[in-house]
C-alpha cells in the first residue's frame, strides 16, 4: 500500500498540499489545494483570496473562513468532480507526477490520517490502517487510483 501525508515525505507528491501550480481558465493556482478550495465559490472575491494565498493550508484556511459563501455542499458529488478535475490537471501539466503514478502499478493508494481521524472530513478524503485493513472512504486515494487506471 502506498499511504501518504506530509508534503516532504516519499509520496508527498500525491496530495494536494504539494506545491505543483495548476492552470485553470486562464489563471494559475499554487497548488491542486488552492483551486479545489476556490471551486467550491462563486464569489469572485473569495475566489482570488484563496487563489492569492501563500500557501495550501492558508488557502483551506481561508475557504473555512468564508464557508457561509460556500456554493456547493461539502463532501458531495460536486466536491468529488471537484478533486477529480484538480487532480487531472495537476497531473496533466506535471508529466514528471504522471510518470510516478504510473509505475506505482496496482499498489493501493490511501492519504493516511491515521494523526488526524477525529477531525472534520478526515475519513471522507483519506484512511488509516487498523490490522492491515484501510478503514475510511479514502475518496482521494480512489480517485488517484481512478486516474492512474486512465493513463
């Protein structure tokens, strides 16, 4: 199984706090963290508070601050077509990424939580391992997993 977390470690890469900028509709975004936040509005404001910030965390942080102005529900289907765009272009414009992801092979792909399961979307996005079982939606995972399936 390949997990990952944290930016710096082996498979940091995979997650969407790694600092690869995306193009999206003519702008660039600093990270897949950034515009996945942004498509979640439709104020303008908002949008380019969070496209702006210096940082992945500081643009998720700034969603959380704004989430009354939120556009679309948290966690939905719209999130999930969300992230899959984001990582479709991350992975597009970043053919050294492609190049990873695809000699991962058939190995499982989870974002590890197992330093956060008590908190907010956790489960939803990632898993922790309990007896060499995942137990989480692992949504990012499987969608990492659908686009490597596509390449």
């Amino acid at each position: 199984m390949i997990g990952f977390n944290k930016t710096k470690e082996a498979y940091g890469w995979l997650g969407n706090m790694s600092a690869h900028p995306i193009k999206y509709n003519g702008k660039l975004w600093k990270s897949a963290e950034a515009l996945f936040q942004a498509l979640r509005f439709d104020d303008e404001e908002v949008i380019e508070e969070i496209r702006n910030n210096a940082s992945p965390m500081g643009a998720k942080m700034c969603a959380k601050k704004n989430k009354a102005k939120r556009k679309n529900k948290r966690l939905s289907e719209e999130d999930v077509d969300n992230m899959r765009l984001c990582l479709k272009l991350k992975f597009e414009q970043h053919p050294e990424l492609t190049r990873k992801l695809k000699i991962s092979g058939e190995w499982p792909i989870y974002e590890d939580v197992s330093a956060r399961v008590n908190r907010g979307s956790s489960l939803f996005w990632g898993a922790y391992k309990k007896d060499g079982e995942l137990i989480g939606e692992n949504k990012l995972g499987k969608l990492l997993m659908e686009l490597r399936s596509q390449l």
